[in-house]
C-alpha cells in the first residue's frame, strides 16, 4: 500500500516536471523573467522584458517595465546599480529625468574613470512581493549596488490585503503562488485558449485605471490584513537584503517619505453626518484663502472628531488650519492621523517604514547594509518640516524637485566611503541645471510632465481629496503658460542646445531621443529621425523610440516604414496597445480598413480604457455603414471615459444615421458641455435639430459652428442654408448667411457646386439678385460636369426663380 501511494505522488510529479521541461524546450510560452537575454551586433545584452508583469497581474491590467537593458558580462570598471522600487521610483511622467537618471549623471561626473549602470525596476502597481522576485533575479546580473525605494503599494499591490489583482492569503501559499507563477506549467490554459484569464469585470472593464480601480478596497489601521502585510513587508525587505549581499552587492534601504500636508486622504472608514462635515469643509476652504483662521474653527472640528475620531478628512481639515496659525507640531500630529485613518491606503506608513528600519537592523554588523532616512531628509527642506507640494505632486509621486533631491541624498549616501571602490568626498559636484541639461530636459519636458500629472489628478480617487481641485487650477495655469510660451523658435534654440550637449564626450545615450522629440515638435521630421536612429542605435530594445518613429514616418507618408516600425515594437513588446493602436492608423491611412479594425480590437484587447483606439474603431464601423455596431463602441468608450467630447460626437453621429435625432441631441450637447471648443459637436447638434423640426435652434448652434469651424466648408455649408433659407423668427439671417457661403466657395476653390448654390440662394434672400445669379450661374456647370441631375436640377429652379422676380 505504502508502495502504492509513494508511486501515486511521485509519478504525477514526475509527469509534471517532464511537461514542464517540453515545454520550456519547445520555446513555448513567454519569459516570466524581468530581463530577458538578447544578442545584436555579435554582443549579448540583458533586455526588459515587457511581459514580466503578466505574472503578477491578470488579464489586460499589467504595466511594462521600463526599456532598460545593460551587458551580459559587465565590462571593467562598471558599477551597477539596481533600484527596486514602484511607480515612485519609476517617476512616472518623470522617468526619463527620476533621482536614478539623475543619479547616474550625478556619479558619472564625479567619477569620470568608472562607468556607472543604472537600472531601474519600477513598476506601476507592484510591491514588496514583486520586488523580492526581481531582487533575487538581479542578483545573478553581478549588481554591485542595490537600493530600495518603495513601500506604497504593500495593503493594495499584488498579493495584498486589499488587492484588486489577487486573494490575499498566508506568506508560506503566496510563496508557493509565486513560484507556481513562474512555471510555463502556469501558462497552460493561455496557451490553450490563445488569451489570458480574465479578472472580475470590475477590474478589467476599463483595463489600467491606475487607482480608481481600488475604490471599494478600504481597510483600517487595525485590520488584521494590515498587520500581517506590514510583517510580510518587513520580511521581503529581508530576503532582499540577503539576495544582495550574497550577490556581493551593498544595499541601501530607503525609509520612503509620502505628501502628508498637502495631500489629503482618499476616504475614510467612518465620518461626521454630512452636514457638518460639509459645513466644516467650507469653512475651512474660506479660511484657507483668507487672512486668518475664525475663532472657534478648529474647536468645532475637534468636537466633531470626538463624535467619529476615523474621520480622516477632518484631521487634515485640522493640519491644515493648525499650519496656517503656526502651530506645526500640532499640525504634524494631525496629518499624520489624516494618513493612519486614510482607509485607501496608497501611502506608505510610520508603520512600514519601521518595517525598513528594522529589516536593516539585523544587519547592523554588516557595513554593506545602510538605511536612508529620505523621509527625515525631506521633511528637513519642507515647509514647517512636513513633507508637502515643494516635492510632491500628489500622495507619493516626487516632483523634480523632490528627484533632485533624493538623488543628492543618494549620491551623498554612496560617496561618503559606503562603497570602497568609490572616493570619499569627490571633488565634482554638478548643479541641477547641469544635471538636467545633461539629461535633456527642457520646458517641452516640463510641459508633458505637469499634463500629465494634471490629467491624473483628475481620475478618480484623487478627485475626491481636499484641495484636489486647487492643485489643478493651480497646475492648468502652468500648462497655459508653458504652451504660450513655448514656441517653434524655443523649440528650435532647445534643439540646438541639445545637439551641442550630444557631441560632449560621454553624453547621456538618452538625449538622442530627447533631441528627436524635440526635432519633431519644432517641424524637423528629417532630423528627428535620424536623432531616432542614433538614440535606438544605443539602445535597439526601446519601444517608445520605435513607435516614436513611426509616428513621423506616418505624417511623413511613409506608411511602409511606419509599419514596420510599429512592428517591431509589438515583437519586442505584445502588450504595448499604442503601438497596436498606431498600427491600426497607419493601415487606416492606405485604406486597409478591415486590416485596420482587427488591429483597433487587438489594441483594446490589452487595454480596455484607451479611448483613441475605441473611437478610431467605432468611426470605421460607422463608415462602413454599420450604425447598431458602432453605437455599441462609442458607449463602450463613455462608459471608460465619460468626458471625451469626441465619442460623445461619434456616438450623436451614429444615432443620427441611425434615425433617432432625439438621443443624437443629447449626445451632442453632451459634447458641448464636455469642450465648449468643439464646433463640431454643435454642428451635429444642429443637423439633429434640423430632423426635430427645431430651425430656429438650430440657426444659433449653426451660428456659434461656423465660427468655431471656419475651415469646415460641411460646416459653413449648412450654416449658410438654413441662415438664407430658414422663415422661423431667429432663423433666417441672410447677410450673415452670405459671409459664411463666401468663406464655403473661398476653402473648395470654386470648384464645388454645392457652396455655389448656398452663395446664390443666401444673396438672393438678401436682395441681391445679380450676385445671385452671377453665383448659381457659376454652379450650374460644376454640377452637370459631376453628373448630379438632382443638384443641376435645383440650379436650374433657383434660376428661374430669380427670372420671374
């Protein structure tokens, strides 16, 4: 019997291992690695790998890492940095110029004879879990330094008590699940069905919706989940530590500052009636801008807080009033009850950050373990010594100058004998301008940062933190005043600086791709591409610079190469749904339009949420006359993005076609309300009006169109019509209709009947029957030379009208 069980365990084992070994030797599957090996030029190099992050995350939701890549075999004199971090670390819209950019510029300048390899592991989303995996791959890459810098996403990352991509459960199973994920075993039923498995609905209808997807994961400072993940945590930073050193490898471990005076919570577990809460919301927003604080405020809120203590909005009500009247150490305490009662627990906490400390503490006999304070250091250079918007965009994410200054803090960390192959006290120390310039930022840098910032700021959760709405304010501002002052004749003395600083000995690879964003926004297609030939030269595995390219090859009509650039992109990385998305314009573009829509669907297979792709797909269905099918992609598109004016457009067209002018009204006015820019919407507006009978109304939707489109000759077409044609009171205003024909024959060049014929009716309304005539005259051979009987037929009746007048 023994025989029997022992045979009955061991030979489905053994079955497994022999299909797991076919099937790695088969080539079947996808690395789960985060490097993955690559050869060009006869050199072997270690490549992201753009699909590490499908082993953490399901379905369509998993971010890519970066395009980093560094040699096999580390040449001579090279020191390689790891960092292990998140999205913070990563920097976001600030990664090409994160503290490990700067980092790196910062120790190459001080130690021009060593060559210094910066790499960076962030991504969107993970947490300790993730980071011990790459911590221990890495430590196969010869690192000769690793730094840690994370810690935020440990309650609703992969693997955490509230996390919206997995189960929580004991460290012994998520350590068994971790490693069953890197099986190809793992990847069986993808394989089979040829797509991954797919998340609830409430995660993956939107693909990433980056923190709007944790809106029902709240938890308390005492949750048992909590405290089991602030254990986990320190037990990851641990293994981390051990993978490094027996690497050889030093590590520093960062104790990770967070916004706590200027970002407010995200929700509470608990809070005061909505009355008072809102009353004292706005009496505190009304002090806040005035000149002083009202006797009695903060006591009105203390009693409040005494009524619901885990309110956390009226602590940082509270902070902020306390700050405004100099009362710092009492404002700390209450920000810091604001973040531990913040039940969406994006930012790190005193208590995990003990967790660092104390990882590093049981290495305190080994010199090659450090940790860094950066959350002392910051708050140092902070207003009131609490960490605040001088360095923060929102709840974690640094500003340049909070990356400034954590590489400062780095670069001091590394430089002061910590690592001995590294002189104490260098002699160059270069200034942020000069670290900047050296990375290629520029005002256009500048500018696609804080856009993108101010267009996160306006997803949900954030939307709902206490000041949220001043902080965009406050940031469209800037952006209004970087665009106007970023001209064509800026872009072209940037680009110039730019190209000096590439032919410095030892520049930043980087700036080649720099100075081809540049080249392309100034009108330099040509020079940008051969600046993004240079750039992928240094680094032929970076899918933006492929796709980059492709976008100019695409304004430049080169679809083939277009095309292929896109292409190698999607080899290097599936899952980059804007490259599948470009693809699919540029099929668009030579009229492979079938070709075209199977690339649209396959980009919204990866990304569920990407709007472009969605309206792009739903006006080719509308083309091809198929209304039902494409009012089904424009309200899948709403119901992801409820602001975007342009499937609200699509959406009122489809219905229009589709004979119901009524519901296409709404939606045009709903993309009015959305962009009050937009004339087309209210040309649309109009036309369903027009089907409704309303002439009137649609007179002055018409009115404000031709002057918001004046290069739309549809538009202006129309709007002469109905002004020349309309008897309703407001309708009919032949002069203006006039105006607006004359612009219509102006943009078809005289060369279409139909703007023609608008022309002569508007002047005949008008009274002015020799210009009338001079006008239809004109159109009435166009007309017959297109074969439009119907059109030459109603010329001939205006004609003749205007005979019997």
């Amino acid at each position: 019997m023994k025989k029997l069980l022992t045979a009955g365990l061991l030979i489905p084992i053994a079955l497994l291992v022999c299909f797991e070994l076919a099937l790695r030797a088969s080539g079947a599957g996808r690395p789960t690695s985060l490097f993955i090996e690559r050869e060009i030029d006869g050199r072997r190099e270690m490549t992201a790998n753009h699909l590490a992050g499908w082993r953490y995350f399901p379905g369509t939701i998993a971010r890519r890492p970066l395009s980093e890549h560094f040699p096999k075999d580390k040449p001579p004199d090279t020191i390689r940095i790891f960092i292990l971090g998140e999205s913070a670390a990563r920097g976001e819209s600030l990664a090409d110029f994160s503290f490990g950019r700067m980092l790196r510029v910062l120790l190459q300048a001080a130690y021009p004879e060593k060559r210094f390899e910066v790499i960076n592991t962030g991504i969107p989303g993970i947490n300790s879990w993730v980071l011990r995996e790459f911590a221990a791959e890495i430590s196969c890459h010869a690192p000769d330094i690793v730094i840690f810098y994370g810690g935020h996403n440990e309650i609703l990352g992969p693997y955490g008590p509230a996390s919206a991509f997995s189960l929580p459960s004991s460290r012994a199973f998520t350590r068994f699940r971790l490693w069953l994920s890197g099986l190809m075993l793992a990847q069986v039923p993808e394989l089979l069905t040829g797509t991954r498995l797919t998340p609830a609905a409430t995660v993956a209808s939107g693909g990433w919706r980056g923190l709007e997807m944790f809106l029902e994961k709240r938890l308390g400072p005492e949750d048992p989940g909590v405290q089991a993940a602030t254990r986990n945590f320190e037990r990851n930073i641990l293994d981390m530590i051990r993978s490094a050193r027996q690497a050889g490898a030093r590590f520093i471990a960062c104790a990770t500052p967070a916004n706590l005076a200027d970002s407010g919570p995200f929700a509470s577990i608990a809070e005061v009636p909505p009355e008072i809460r809102t009353r004292l919301v706005r009496e505190t927003a009304d002090a806040l801008e005035g000149t002083s604080v009202p006797d009695g405020l903060v006591s009105r809120i203390d009693e409040a807080l005494k009524q619901e203590p885990r309110d956390a909005g009226l602590h940082f009500l509270r902070g902020k009033l306390l700050m405004k009247t100099g009362r710092v150490e009492e404002a700390r305490t209450s920000f810091e009850m604001a973040r531990k009662h913040d039940a969406l627990r994006f930012r790190i906490t005193p208590e995990l950050n003990g967790a660092i400390a104390s990882a590093v503490a049981a290495f305190s006999g080994d010199v090659g373990v450090k940790l860094l304070d950066l959350e002392k250091t910051f708050s140092k250079v902070s207003a009131g010594g609490i960490c605040g918007r001088e360095l923060f965009y929102d709840h974690v994410h640094l500003t340049l100058d909070g990356h400034w200054k954590a590489a400062n803090d780095l670069f001091d960390a590394l430089s002061d004998g910590f690592v001995p192959s590294l002189a104490a006290s260098p002699v160059i120390r270069l200034t942020r301008e000069e670290t900047l310039a050296r990375l290629g930022y520029t005002a256009r840098e500048e500018l696609f940062d804080l856009e993108a910032v101010h267009a996160a700021l306006g997803r949900p959760p954030l939307t709902a933190r206490i000041g949220n709405e001043e902080q965009r304010k406050h940031l469209a501002e800037s952006i209004a005043h970087l665009r106007r002052h970023l001209t064509p004749e800026t872009l072209a003395a940037a680009l110039a600086s730019m190209t000096t600083a590439l032919r410095t000995p030892g520049a930043d690879p980087q700036l080649a791709g720099k100075a081809a964003a540049l080249a392309a926004d100034a009108g330099f297609p040509t020079d940008a591409l051969a600046q993004y030939d240079a750039a992928l030269a240094a680094n032929p595995w970076d899918i933006d610079h492929y796709n980059n390219r492709g976008l100019i090859r695409l304004s430049l009509g080169d679809v083939e190469g277009a095309v292929r650039d896109f292409q190698t992109a999607l080899e290097l990385a599936p899952n980059f749904a804007g490259a599948r998305f470009n693809l699919g314009a540029a099929w668009a573009k030579s009229g492979n339009t079938e070709t075209a829509r199977k690339a649209y669907e396959a980009a919204l297979a990866i990304d569920p949420g990407l709007t472009k792709a969605r309206l792009n797909l739903a006006n080719l269905l509308l083309q091809a006359g198929k209304a039902p099918d494409a009012i089904r992609e424009y309200e899948n598109g709403l119901a992801v993005s409820p602001d975007s004016a342009e499937l609200a457009y699509g959406l009122g067209n489809a219905l229009l076609k589709s004979d119901k002018p009524g519901e296409a009204l709404e939606r045009f006015e709903q993309a009015v309300k959305t962009d009050s820019s937009t004339g087309l919407a209210r040309y649309g507006a109009a036309r369903a009006l027009l089907a409704l009978g309303r002439e009137a109304e649609a007179a002055a939707y018409l009115r404000e169109a031709a002057t918001q489109c004046p290069d739309q000759p549809a538009v202006l077409q129309l709007a002469a019509t109905v002004l020349a044609t309309r008897d309703h009171p407001g309708a009919a205003d032949p002069a203006t209709a006039i105006g607006i024909a004359k612009r219509a024959v102006e943009l078809t060049r005289r060369a279409q009947p139909e703007p023609l014929q608008v022309l002569g009716v508007a002047c005949a309304a008008a009274g002015q029957i020799s210009e009338a005539r001079a006008a239809l005259a004109e159109a009435l051979p166009l007309a017959q030379a297109k074969g439009d009987r119907a059109l030459a037929g109603e010329i001939q009746a205006n004609l003749r009208q205007l005979e019997g007048r």
